[in-house]
C-alpha cells in the first residue's frame, strides 16, 4: 500500500479543510480583535461556504473517486448530503445575527463552531473507514455541545447542554464499542473489508447483531429516534434557537447519511436482522413523537418531539429498502432542511417560546405567520407543500415492497401531527393578540432566510420536477 | 383556447391582485372579490352551451407536464358529471361572497382572500382528471376552510374547525394511501406509470386489489360526503361556519365525497363497488333516516339544516349503490339540487341570523307577517328541499328512488320513509318559524328581503323550478358519462 497522497487525496479533503480553517479564523478574528470583529463574523462565513460549496461542486464534476485509499469516498450520495449541510449552515448562520444580539452573546466562537460542526459532518457523509467517521461524528458532536450552551447565563441552555454532552459522550462511547465489534469482525476498519467479512458470515450471526444493536445504538440518539430520544426535548428546548435549528436538521440529517453509509454498505447483507429493529424504532418514533408533541405548551419542545417522529419517517424509508425509499429519505431530507428552519426561525422572529406567545401574530406580523403556515402544513405533510412530496414517496416505497401496515401507521400519524401543528395556526390566526408587543428578533438575514425556505418548501410542492431531478440524480449515480 | 385552465387560474389570480389591495379600502375588497367570482361564473356558463352532449369521453382538455418523473400531469377536463358540478361552484361562489357583504366587518381582507382560494380549490377538483392533482385539490380546500370557519364562524368555531379539518384529513391520508396503491398496480401493469385517470381505466385489477382501494377511496370520501358512521363532524362545522362557510360546505364540498365516489370509486373498481353496494345502500339508507329524525329534534335552526345534508346526501349515495343508470343519474343531479336547496336554506338562516343574532328555532314564529317575501322565498327552499313535484328536489329523489327500487324493494321502502320524515321537519321548521302569531316582540321590526339578499336567492329560486318544470336537459348532459359508468359493471 502506497504512503503516497497525491492531489486527489487533498481535494478530496479540501471542503473539511476549508471549513475548519475558516471556522479557526473567525476564532482568531475574534480573539484579536474583540468587540470591533463582529461585523466580520458572517462576512467570513458566508464566503467560507461559498468556496466550499465551488469544491464540492468540482468533486461533483469527477465523482465518484476514493481518496486516502478507501478512507473518503466522494460519490454523489456523500455530495448530496454535504449539500444539504451546507444550505443547513449557510441558514443557520444569517438567521443567528440578531438573535446572538438580542441574548447578548454575540461572540465569534459561534460561527466558528457551526463551520466546525460542518467540517465534522462532512466526514459522517464521505468517510469509508470507521475510525474517520468516528472522528468526523466527535467533531461535530463536541461543536455542538458548546452550540447548545451557548447562553452562557441562561440556566436552562446549560443545563441542556450538559444532558447533551454526558448523553452523547455515553452514546458515543456505544458506538465506539460496535466500531470495534466491526473491526473485530473484519479485521480493518475499511467498510469495503467489512462488508466482505459480515457478508461471509452466516445469517442471524450474534456477533454482527451485536454490532448492529450498539451501532444501530449509537447512531438512533444522533437522529433522536426513539427509544434513544429522552435526551431531545430538553436539549431543544434549552438550546438557542438558532441552535436548536441546527441541532434539528444538520446533526440529524448527517448522522442520517452514516446510518445508510453503514447499513446499506458494510451491513447490508444483514437486513434480515436490522430491518425488524429499525422498523420498531420507525414506529416507536413516530408514536412516542407524534403523540407526546399533541400535550406540549412549548413551541420548540413540541417541533421536538416533532423532529422524533420525522426520524421515524427517514427511518421507514430504510426499512422498505427499496430505491424509492432512497429517493424517499433524500427528498424528505432536503423538505426537512427548508421546512424545519423555517419553522425554527419563525419562532426566533415571534421570539417566545410558549404556543401561547404566538397568540394573534398573524395580525401583527402576517408576513412571518403566512408562511408558517406553509411550514407547518409541509411538516405535516400536506400538498401542495415539499413536505407532501417526502411522504409521497416513503409511502410509495412501503406500499410497493408490501409493507402495507407500515405506510398505514406512518399515514394515520399525519393526522395527529397536523393537529399539534395547527396548535400553532390556531394561535397565530384564530386567538386574539395577546397585550404585550414582544420585541421581534428579525433582520436582513432572517427575512431573506425565511423567503427562501418559503419558496422552496411551497415551491418544490407545487412544481417538484426539478427537485425530484435533483434528488435522483444526486442516488442514481 | 385553454378555457378551463382560465376559469381555473382565475380565482387564484384575483386572489394575487387582492392581496395587493390595503386591507383598509374593504369596499374594495368586497368589490373585487364578488367581480372575480362573477368573471368565474361568466366563463362558466358558456360550457354549457358549447358541451358536446353526443360525445363520449371528456371535452375541453387541457393537457400539460406536471411532474414527468412520476407521471403526473396537469390535466383538466369535464363530462356531463363535472360539468355541473362546475356550474354549481361556479354559480355558488359570487352567492356566497355577495351573500357575506355585510356579514363580514372584520379582517375583510383576509376572508375574500379565502374564499377566492377555496373556490380555486373547489373548482381543481371537479376540473381535474389526473389523480395525484385531484388529491392536491382535495386536499387544498381545507386550509380555506379552516381558516372561515375557525376565523369568523360561530361560538365553537376553534373546536369545529380543527374538527373538520382533521376528520377529512384521516380519511384522505387513506385515500392517499389507496391512490399510491393504484399508481403502483397501473407502473406494474401498465406501459407507464401514470395518474391520469383514463389510462388507470384500462387496468384489470384482481377483486382483492380492488377490494382493498375500493375500501381505502371509500374512506377518504365517505367521510367528506359524509356518511353514516362519519358524519360527527358535519354539524359542527355547519353550524359554526358563517353563512358563505355553510353554503360552500353544504352545497360544494360535500359533493367532492359523492363526485369522488362516481368518478373514481365506481369505475375504477367496480366489482369491488358491486359487492360493496349492498352496504354503501345500508348506509346511505341509516343516513337518510337517521338524519331526518335527528333535524326532528334540533331546537337551533341552522343545525337543523345541516342535519338535514346528512338525510339529503344519504339519498345521492343511495343512487349510487344502486349502480344503474337511473340511481347514478339521479344521484348526480340530486347532488347539484342539494347545492341548491341547502344552499338556499343556509342563505336564509343567514339573512335572520344577521338581523337577530339568534339561531334558536323558539325565538321565531309568525315571520310571514313582517317578512311576508322571505316567508315566500323560503317556503320554496323547504319545498324545494323535501322534494315537493314541481321543484328540483322531487326529479332528484325520484329518479334515485327508481334506480333503488330496480335494485331492491326494500331499499326503495325505506328511503321514501325519509322523504316523508324529510317533509315533516321542513315543514314543522316552517311553521314554528314563519307562521302563526308574532310571539317574540323583538322580530317586530325586521326587515323584509333587501335587493342585494334577492339577487342572491333569485339565480337559485330560479334554478330550482326549471329543473323541478323541466329536467330534460340536465338528464341530457348526464346521459353519456352514466351510461359509460354503468357500462363497466356490465362486464
């Protein structure tokens, strides 16, 4: 084996590296310059990413390749999710501006850090070797238990954090624990080897399903699926909004993409033992999800518990394990990425938490509301909206290998989703206004967010071709 | 030229050109909202004199790419069936934004906007003939009507709007799941897959497929008819809804159910609906008693009425259990009869209900002697209603009745039970309400009819004895589509 790295390798590399370098900039900027560096923080993030996502498209232009022998694998899947992770950054970070100032915590470490978070998930969407993926998964894990408590006076951002980190480090330690049961199986820590090596052994084999069941482990309290979700509603309801947006979406969807990397590649020739745990896990998502979200009173604890049951949708589309329930998960992940932010930074503009501070919003501010509306029916899953198109297709992909109970149970959810999600409706449009005018978190960068998740979600629900273009090709290749 | 393409496009660019307007100027709002709809109707009626009654299949399409990737197009057309139906929207919506003129003070703005959406909604349904933009459409309605019935309805409205809106959401999260199932037999066996409906047509489904869609499309519209055991959320939301809510309700949106059934149901799986007709008739026979005897005991007029959509539309499901010419015939054009009759019994209650702020049936009695032309007008809507020779309710019920007595006695027995009990509550409404002495002093000064509540009862009026005089041509437009309908049980 050659010690050699050529050019490849390094462009491979080059979005991580560039992201962290960006992301130590602004650490830098901010120590030397203090106060005066604020107005610099997005003007170096924003440009970071542009010149991360001008790599990834150049990768695009020659994917797939594997770089570090076997260690990266560039393909259109791993380019698809880092897509999305950048769009994901790229919303995070102009809708964070006002809301940093208004907590009074603008301090530069949080831009850093979500370019940091990013360099990690990159690895969780390329990496072919357990222990790259391990590291990329702690990166990104470590940026966002800092994120989470970022409110340094805020009480309950703390306390969140703290659940998140001793959680996620236990969880971590799991998944260590079933990486190192692969290699055991294996004998290396490439996931070409080790699908030789699970593929050799025979069915129903207790080791390969002891690290099914610790990675599998691992992974579900990323995603916040059930029975790994305790950990969800607190956390998001403790951490800055901005966060909570982040957590939602970007951390979800990257450990997403390591769950099929892993259960589609290495383990794929173990079905027969993990499809009946995950479509458990599917089921209990949606139900401890769906009907947990029904009795909150909090608006991020219950697009918490909401975020549960989205897992569980994901999480069938796995389980019928056909390419429609391929193309299903990545364009409900990319409906995600739009709707969920949306939804978030609405509740950043509204600045309140309480369903009840959404009382009468559409009379003050029906530029805000109106649109939410359009989130709120896409998370639901109604046309003409994105989110529609998602459950479309994981239906599709259930009903046609047969899965009929499934696409059932995940159907009669919508429902009850749409009842707590219309919660909100009600209070924005049919309650009265409530006396006091809180102060509205919004700026230049919020409202050109929350146009752009608007059109996208209603948008790709009234005219899906190209995004449905988009989402093939990004699996077919 | 794309003739239902701008009668579709219509409403949703008025709509654009509201928001524009400032919420302020609500006369102008009012304005141009009830313009719109009235464009709409003017573009409507001319179908009527250009359709092809002698042709088969379907007329006027428009055919365009939707979502290639799946098979899924943008295509509108109308037979004798969703021709009227068309007619019914188009007629029914300037009524009902005339009708809200004074009713609606507050947040002007916002209500036309709903209306224009809803009507945009209504009129994509019945257009139509791609399945997946028939879901879309089925489902686009019901964020409007929320929004009426939660926003300037009643005292309940929260309650019966959420109601509403989630029941027909369970039963079309089941329909979806039935129209997937269907788009994937018609990929295994068809060249493409598709979801245009007439290329659905020529699948032969095996009885337990079609078993299964035929009680999963059966969900999704017997809700929204809605059927005995389903129909909870009815009075509720007719009640609470303000009157254009009530009138668009009654008079449209429950014909989705019945237009699903006939459109969809009964064609695409019809030895399914051959073996489930016996308990459609069941049903329909349970509603249409049931219905009557519970308008029997309503104290509130308005519910009453809504009751009373129960029994009515128990008799267009009727019709169409009896899967013969005449019980779907009848059953279509008893459904655009009940558009009318209720909606001018909606109207009405709505007219008194803005002068008196009441509903309570005890409040009222001897109107006819300061109202003596409402009293006339609604004299024949209940007439009307309980299906008396001479108006259009009768050539509706009979016709139904015919195609269930060919099918069974019995079926036919009982139903013209309803029609009796049917009669006996209008009736008693009427004369608790219009006749005898003037009990309550505070109904002493009310206003008889204005120009503007006329001019939305009289299209209706009218309607209603030309087709109960002279039938003739609404049968004439129906005759096809029917026969091609009744045709595929034959085989």
């Amino acid at each position: 084996m050659s010690h050699y790295y050529t050019d490849v390798d390094h462009f491979a590399l080059l979005p991580a590296i560039l992201l962290a370098l960006f992301g130590c900039a602004i650490f830098l900027f901010d120590f030397l310059l203090g106060e005066r560096s604020r107005r610099w923080h997005l003007m170096l993030v924003l440009p970071g990413l542009a010149i991360t996502g001008w790599h990834l498209w150049k990768q695009g232009q020659i994917a797939p390749f594997t770089a570090f022998h076997g260690v990266l694998t560039i393909d259109a899947f791993g380019l698809f999710f880092n897509w999305l992770f950048l769009l994901t950054a790229a919303l995070v970070a102009v809708i964070s501006y006002r809301y940093l100032e208004i907590e009074d915590e603008h301090q530069g470490e949080y831009y850093g850090l979500v370019l940091m978070a990013q360099a990690g998930a990159y690895f969780l969407a390329v990496g072919t070797e357990l222990i790259t993926i391990f590291v990329g998964m702690e990166t990104m894990g470590i940026s966002f238990y800092v994120l989470v408590g970022f409110l340094r006076r805020s009480r309950r951002s703390n306390e969140a954090a703290l659940k998140y980190l001793i959680l996620g480090a236990f969880s971590s330690g799991i998944l260590a624990y079933g990486f190192s049961i692969l290699y055991g199986i294996a004998g290396s820590t490439y996931l070409t080897d080790i699908a030789v090596a699970v593929a050799a052994r025979p069915a129903f084999d207790p080791l390969t399903i002891l690290a099914i069941l610790t990675v599998s482990a691992g992974i579900l309290f990323k995603i916040s699926a059930a029975p790994f979700h305790m950990w969800a509603p607190d956390v998001y309801e403790g951490a800055p909004t901005a966060v909570t947006a982040y957590l939602a979406v970007g951390s979800k969807i990257a450990s997403l993409a390591l769950l099929l990397r892993l259960f589609l590649g290495p383990l794929g020739s173990a079905r027969e033992a993990w499809e009946p745990l995950l479509a458990l896990a599917a089921i209990a998502s949606l139900t401890v999800g769906n009907l947990a979200a029904v009795t909150q009173t909090n608006a991020k604890r219950m697009l918490a518990y909401s975020s549960i049951a989205h897992a569980g949708y994901l999480l069938l589309g796995l389980v019928a394990g056909n390419t429609t329930g391929l193309q299903g998960i990545a364009i409900y992940s990319g409906a995600y990425v739009f709707m969920t932010i949306g939804a978030f930074l609405v509740l950043m503009a509204v600045h309140g938490e309480e369903i009840d501070d959404l009382n009468g919003f559409a009379r003050r501010h029906p530029v805000y509301a109106v649109p939410m509306v359009v989130f709120l029916l896409s998370l639901a899953g109604l046309p003409p909206t994105a989110g529609f198109l998602g459950k479309y297709y994981i239906f599709l992909a259930l009903i046609e290998s047969g899965r009929y109970v499934l696409a059932l149970v995940g159907a009669a959810y919508v429902a009850v989703a749409l009842f707590y999600y219309f919660r909100l409706v009600r209070s924005m449009f049919l309650l009265p206004t409530i006396e006091v005018e809180r102060p509205k978190a919004s700026s230049l960068g919020l409202r050109v967010a929350l146009g752009t998740t608007g059109l996208v979600t209603l948008g790709a629900g009234i005219y899906p071709e190209p995004f449905l273009q988009l989402a093939m090709r990004s699996l077919l290749k | 030229m794309p003739w239902l393409t701008a009668l579709l496009a219509l409403p949703l660019v008025g709509l654009i050109v509201l928001l524009a307007i400032p919420g302020k100027a609500r006369n102008l709002v009012r304005l141009w909202a009830n313009a719109v709809l009235l464009a709409g109707l003017g573009l409507a009626l001319p179908l009527w004199q250009s359709f092809d009654r002698t042709a088969n299949g379907y007329q006027f399409v428009d055919r365009m790419q939707w979502i290639p990737t799946l098979g899924a197009q943008f295509l509108l057309g109308i037979d004798g069936i969703s021709l009227l139906l068309v007619l019914l929207t188009s007629l029914l919506g300037p009524i009902a934004a005339l009708a809200s003129w004074n009713a609606i003070e507050e947040r002007t703005k916002e209500f036309y906007a709903m209306l224009l959406l809803l009507q945009f909604g209504m009129l994509g349904l019945f257009l139509s003939l791609d399945l997946l933009l028939f879901f879309v459409f089925f489902e686009v309605v019901l964020v409007p009507m929320y929004f009426l019935i939660g926003i300037w309805g009643g005292e309940r409205r929260l309650y019966a709007a959420i109601k509403f809106f989630l029941y027909t959401l369970a039963g079309s999260v089941v329909l979806l799941l039935g129209i997937i199932a269907l788009y994937w037999q018609g990929g295994l066996h068809l060249a493409r897959p598709t979801f245009e409906i007439t290329e659905l047509l020529k699948l032969q489904l095996a009885l337990d497929v079609q078993r299964w869609l035929f009680w999963a499309f059966f969900v999704g519209f017997a809700i929204k008819v809605p059927m005995v055991p389903f129909h909870t959320w009815l009075p509720d939301a007719h009640t609470e809804a303000p009157t254009a809510g009530s009138v668009l309700l009654a008079g449209v949106l429950l014909k989705m159910g019945t237009y699903g059934f006939v459109r969809l149901s009964l064609p695409l799986f019809p030895e399914a609906a051959r073996e489930a007709a016996p308990i459609l008739a069941v049903l329909s026979i349970v509603a249409i008693l049931y219905g009557a005897l519970i308008s029997l005991m309503q104290q509130d007029w308005k519910r009453l009425v809504a009751y009373s959509s129960v029994s009515h539309m128990g008799f267009c499901t009727l019709g169409l259990a009896a899967l013969n010419s005449n019980g779907i015939a009848g059953s279509v054009l008893q459904q655009f009869n009940h558009g009318i009759s209720t909606s001018l019994l909606f109207l009405l209650v709505g007219f008194v209900y803005e002068r008196r702020h009441t509903r309570q049936i005890a409040d009222f009695g001897g109107l006819a002697v300061v109202m003596p032309r409402f009293a006339f007008v609604f004299a024949v809507a209940v007439f009307s209603s309980s299906g008396l020779p001479l108006l259009n309710g009768f050539i509706g019920e009979f016709t139904i009745l015919q195609g269930a007595f060919i099918v069974s006695r019995t079926w036919a027995a009982f139903a013209v039970f309803g029609i009796v009990l049917g009669a006996a509550y209008l009736l008693w409404l009427y004369q608790r309400t219009m006749l005898g002495d003037l009990r309550n002093e505070a109904n002493r000064g009310l206003a008889d009819l204005s120009l503007r509540e006329w001019a939305t009862v009289l299209p209706l009026l009218m309607l209603a004895l030309a087709i109960g005089v002279y039938p003739k041509p609404w049968f004439a437009v129906l005759e096809r589509p029917v026969l091609e309908i009744v045709g595929r049980f034959g085989r």
